[in-house]
C-alpha cells in the first residue's frame, strides 16, 4: 500500500513530501538554532570557567517514548508542516575504517535496527537556559549527555537499550564536521558526551561504531525544552520512589525534585527534575540517575500504548507537534513519513520484550569517571550485535547453512601476525602473550606464525582478521585450529595478511574459551524489563523528608 493511499484510508489529503534540506554552510541552520537539538555546534571546544550549577537533564526517555508508539503517523494530520519541524544531520561523520559493517539479512530477509538517541545539554535558548541553568556555557557547544542505543530485532520480536554513563572515556574517532570541513583528530581518551562538540551528532555515532562494532542506522536528538513539553503533551508519567524524596542540599545542588513516598503522575518541571535527580536517588551518581531514567522510559511507553485519549485527535496534533519540534534526526529518518515507518516497525514489539541496560562499567582509576568492564561490556555489546534477546527470551536460532571459504594454503604456509591486545582500562598488558600464542600456533603447525610487538592494541575480545576474500579461507583455518567462534572472524582494511589480535578475554592459557556460549545479559548490565510495573527508585535517607 503506497503512501498516498495510507493517507487518503486516515483521512488526511495525499500530498507531495516537499520537505527540502537545507543549503550547507552558514545558512543551513540558522545561528540561534545550532547548538541545541539542531545541533550545529560552534567551532571550539566548551569552555570550562565554572562548574555547572544543575546537572545534566535525561531526556531521551521522551524522545524513545514518541517513536515506540508511533506518535510521528500523527504527523500525516498536517504532513507538511511537521516536515518543516523537523531538523536534520549528518548520520555518520568519522573515518571510514572505524565504521561498522551492516548486518546481513536472516533467512526471512529481515535486517535488525539500530537507533542512538542523544540527549544534547544545549543552552542555545532562553527556554533552554532556563531549564539547564549553567550561564557561563550559554551558546557553547553543546555535548551528548545522554546516549543510549536503541537495537530491534530483526524480527521485531524484542527491543534492547543500552544507556553510556555519559562520564564514560573512551577513543573518539576523527570526525569531519559536515558544515565547516574542520577535522578533529582522534582522541585516546575523552568524555563520551565530548563526541557531540566534534562536528556534531555524526561524531557521537561514529563513537558507538568504532567501539561496540555494532551498525546504526538512525539518530534522533532532542534538547532541554523538547523532553519538558512533551511530557505535559503525554498527560503525565507514574513514577515511584520507596521513601519521600527532597533532592536538594544546604549548598544548592540537587534537582529539587519532591515527591512523597509511592507512585506519583509527574510531567512537566516535576518530570524535568525526576530525570535529573542524582542527589538523592541511591548512592547518588549518574549510575543511579540513569536507572531512574529508565524507569521513567518503561512507564512512559506504557502510558502512551494504554492510554485511550491519545484516540483524541486534538492531544494526538499536540502531541505530534511538540516531537516533531523537538526532534533532530539524520536523513534517513528526515521526514513524518519515514518516522511513521519507523514507528509501525517499532510498535510490533511487546512492551513485555523491551529490556533497559547500562553498559558495564567500572570507576577509572581516580575514582571521577567510569571505563567499560572489560569482558561484561563487550559481551553486552556482542549480543546486541548478534542480535540476541537480552531478556532471554529468543528461541534457539538455527545456524545458518554457509559455506565456509577453504584456505589458500596449506597450515605451513599460511602466515599469521599475532597481536597482543590484552590491555584494558583497568589492566596493563599480559607481558609476551603474542610470542606465547605466535609458539603456541606453530606447535599446531602454522609455522609461519610470528609475534608483531610493534603495536599494543586494546581488545576485549580476541579477534581474527584479514583483508580480503582472497585470505578469508586462511583466516578461518586458524580460527579453527584454536577454538576461535566464525563471528570474530573479520574482514579488516587496517591489516595486510591474516593477523590474530589477542584479546582481554584470553589473557592466560593455551585453550581459549569462547564467551559464546554463554548468551545471559552480564548482571552488571542491570536490566529491567519494559513490563515492570513495581520498579522503585530506593531513596537516600538523608533526603528525606
């Protein structure tokens, strides 16, 4: 059915998509939007005069509620109009070798989806000023504080999120920022939410890609103003807490958010100060406030599915207005069309299947900022990958019936680099692990193995890779020979011949133990199922009241 006749059976007149991109450079936002939701950036790096004086608001609870429930087929209520809401970017802007390959399609023909919602902490309004306080980074480039990834089956039978504590270092790829052509070099180690500022949103999925390996497809964005408005348009969100609750301290800090012990509907500044409460809520951090956060996502969803007045056309308009506004998405998702698309896909999935995560974490060694847990973090990145329920819930996938490539060479004639990558954020690396493994593969007759000590590479996971078909047989030989799963088999530009990249997850022994045969989400990936209707938020007991 095409899209003309969708809109003629809802009522509405068919018409022409004249949604038109706008011109690059300078004219192509104007100035007063960039920085927010909009996102063009500025060409410096923030400034850090002053701490800021309200933490960071968790709005893509909003932003994931509106395109699960498919509030975007609103839109064709005045189709033209909502696409001139709507502003758009560039969906990925670091280098081409850091970009992960697309999915291959099931048996069924079906591809999973892969959705980054960012969260900017612009102040690039009054409306956002005021709500995000801080006037000493007015203006400033803004960052991603909140990220989360959104991944749908492939066959639209589950939906797992994975939230990034937005203090989290890791590399930053080189990212080229679409509208003014500077280039920023990579970085070894910086804030996640820093990512934003270096081009714009493009740089925060480049980020994702070069660290779990995973394909995204889509971004949506949303500022300060767009979560506060489109919580009041929804009607209220149920949220709990175990004890009354006061977040605000004798110096200032805290949301002030104050709810008195149980369920209470919030919305509008009382939803903006329960996504931003930190102090008060468990120990305290931004691990705790993102637990918070999906609390509040899960009831959200669950409101809008239930709720019976959205059937009102004059709540669904507000609704779909306020969204639309407040959305920045990529291209491929830079119409009400194609958001309604999206949406008829995501609203297959059962609110029972939908599970939150964080990514597994642990503190960095001053104790101030959080580095992915080595081996937890990277299987939860796996299993997204492989696209793999995180609730448990996936009927056994039958293994596809491929072939696989005969090597070029006999054993003894198939060179092998061996790379140690044993190195985590936590670990220094295991001393001679490449010559140990680069021994251990000529004992099983591959003698033309060697030990490369030229480069430390950090792997959580071993890694088999090879640049072309020609070697592909080669490389899975020798992933056979040491127990080594097809999936960490890659083809890679970054190498000449077939190079084995030790991993954190083999840093001792001889007989390596494939993680994929454990397919459980990591416990500390905190999971919480779309469907929990008791979850609580625990209270600190000296913000009581």
């Amino acid at each position: 059915m095409g899209k003309d006749t969708e809109l003629a059976q809802s009522g509405v007149p068919a018409v022409e998509d004249t949604t038109s991109l706008a011109a690059h450079g300078d004219e192509r936002v104007p100035r007063q939007r960039r920085g927010g939701a909009g996102g063009r950036r500025g060409d410096g790096p923030r400034g850090h005069g002053g701490r800021r004086r309200h933490r960071i608001l968790r709005w893509s609870a909003a932003v994931l509620a509106v395109v699960i429930v498919g509030t975007a087929g609103a839109g064709y209520l005045y189709y033209r109009h909502l696409n001139d809401n709507l502003r758009k970017d560039d969906l990925n802007i670091g280098d081409k070798k850091d970009r992960a390959a697309a999915p291959k399609a099931n048996a069924a023909g079906q591809t999973p989806l892969n959705i980054l919602l960012i969260g900017s902490d612009a102040r690039d309004s009054k409306e956002n000023q005021k709500l995000g306080g801080a006037k000493d980074t007015y203006g400033a480039a803004p960052r991603a504080d909140v990220q989360m990834l959104l991944h749908v089956s492939a066959d639209r039978t589950n939906m797992s999120v994975v939230s990034m504590p937005r203090d989290t270092l890791l590399a930053i790829p080189e990212c080229t920022d679409p509208d003014t052509g500077r280039t920023y070099a990579a970085s070894t180690s910086a804030m996640t939410n820093a990512s934003l500022e270096r081009g714009g949103p493009g740089c925060t999925v480049a980020t994702w890609e070069k660290l779990t390996d995973i394909h995204i497809d889509h971004f949506v964005m949303v500022d300060f103003a767009g979560v506060v408005s489109m919580a009041d348009a929804v009607g209220g969100v149920p949220v709990c807490v175990d004890a009354a609750i006061y977040s605000h301290t004798s110096s200032g800090h805290g949301s002030g958010l104050k709810l008195r012990e149980g369920t209470t509907s919030v919305q509008g500044k009382q939803a903006l100060q329960w996504l931003r409460t930190r102090y008060g809520f468990e120990d305290g951090s931004d691990i705790a406030r993102t637990k918070a956060q999906h609390m509040y996502m899960n009831s959200m969803v669950r409101q809008l599915r239930a709720n019976a007045t959205l059937s009102n056309p004059g709540k669904l308009r507000a609704l779909a207005e306020t969204a639309t506004e407040a959305l920045t998405v990529d291209d491929g998702l830079g119409s009400v069309a194609k958001l309604y698309d999206l949406s008829k896909e995501l609203k297959k999935v059962p609110t029972e299947r939908i599970t939150m995560t964080t990514m597994p974490w642990v503190y960095s060694s001053d104790g101030n900022r959080v580095l992915p847990r080595p081996t937890d973090a990277a299987k939860l990145f796996r299993l997204v990958r492989e696209d793999i329920a995180l609730d448990g819930k996936d009927k056994k996938k039958a293994t596809p019936a491929t072939a696989t490539p005969e090597p070029a060479d006999t054993d003894d004639r198939i060179a092998v680099q061996v790379q140690n990558g044993t190195r985590t954020s936590t670990l220094a690396p295991v001393g001679g692990r490449a010559s140990a493994i680069a021994a251990l593969l000529v004992g099983k007759g591959f003698e033309k193995a060697t030990a490369d000590s030229s480069t430390l590479p950090v792997r959580d996971e071993t890694v088999i890779r090879y640049p072309d078909a020609d070697l592909e047989g080669d490389a899975r030989r020798v992933a056979k020979v040491l127990g080594i799963p097809a999936g960490q088999v890659k083809r890679s530009t970054d190498v000449d011949g077939v190079t084995l990249v030790v991993g954190a997850d083999w840093r001792s022994g001889t007989k390596y133990t494939s993680a994929d045969s454990d397919d459980t989400t990591p416990k500390s990936a905190s999971a919480l199922n779309g469907a929990d209707t008791k979850a609580c938020m625990h209270v600190d007991p000296d913000y009581t009241w």
